[in-house]
C-alpha cells in the first residue's frame, strides 16, 4: 500500500509556501492539465476576502496546476484546508496529463456548489472574484511552477474584487 499520494492544486497550493502551512510534506513532482474542465470562481471565503478558485465540468477547457506528492499523513489536513468536513469543497480522483503526455491519477478539490452559468473570469461579478492576495498567490503559485505563459497570462486577466481588508492568511509574497 503506497503511503503517498497525489494531488493537483490549480489555486493558492499551487505556491510552495503556501501548501507546506498544513502540508509540510508536499513536494512538487510535475506540472498537468486537467480536461474538460475550467477554473472558475463562486464561493466566498473569509480566509482570503475574496471567492475562492474552483474547477468546473466544461468541455473542451483545461485547467493547468501542479502535481504534488503528499505523505498519506497530511491528506486529513489536506481535507481540513479543503473545506471537506463544512461541505465547501469535496474530493475527487482525476487523471493529469502532464507535458510530456503522462497520465498522473491525482486528488483534487470541486467546491460543492458550482456556478450555474459560465462568465469569463475577467467578467465576474463583485461577489464572484477573488481577493487581490488569493489572485496574487494563484499567480505566483502558477509562476514557481513554470505553468505555460499562456496560462499565467489568463490568469493575469482574472479581475479580482480590490479587497484591502486583512485576510486570514497571512502570506508574504515579497522575494526573499
């Protein structure tokens, strides 16, 4: 029985720092896409000012993230972080493909509830975008993990909801 496990974070896990807070064990083993979904964002979360990323069936989009290999102890933190036990997010097991065509089986995290229409993450009403820290830390997150600049550049475009208020997680994300 393998006492690893994967796990694909398309949000603010996509940073190192940002993970290894409950997860201390994450190490990061790839880059992948996720088909036939899109990132999207609904719920707020007052850990971040802002409404928090999610990952929604649609055909013929794709999500990048990065693939991390987690020890089998921190999947109950991975859960907490998550939202599981309050219903915010459940898990699920998805195949990645990675650049160089691999098939990775990987954990990851839908909220429970998902938006009824699709807008263009630039389009986001108010009460749908995200923070600017949880947008910056996406961004960031989604540079250290040499995602495609395309990619970085869609993300760029997310228009986030001028949140100036403190958030819950205090995350520097100045250049050490």
């Amino acid at each position: 029985m393998a006492s690893t496990f994967l796990y694909f974070a398309y949000g603010s896990n996509l940073l190192t720092k940002r993970i290894h807070f409950n997860n201390p064990t994450a190490v990061r083993k790839d880059i992948g896409r996720l088909k036939n979904y899109r990132l999207d964002f609904i719920t707020y979360t007052k850990r971040w000012g802002g409404a928090a990323a999610t990952i929604v069936p649609t055909e013929n989009c794709s999500v990048w993230g990065a693939v991390w290999e987690l020890d089998k102890c921190n999947l109950s933190t991975l859960d907490c972080q998550e939202g599981v036990m309050d219903n915010i997010y459940f898990p699920l097991i998805v195949n990645i493909e990675t650049p160089n065509g691999a098939i990775l089986e990987c954990r990851v995290y839908q909220q429970c509830n998902i938006p009824a229409n699709y807008i263009k993450p630039m389009f986001l009403p108010i009460e749908r975008r995200p923070s600017p820290l949880y947008l910056e830390t996406i961004i960031k997150g989604a540079q250290e993990s040499q995602l495609p600049d395309s990619y970085i550049q869609f993300l760029k475009m997310i228009s986030h909801n001028g949140f100036k208020g403190k958030c819950e997680i205090s995350l520097s994300l100045k250049e050490a």
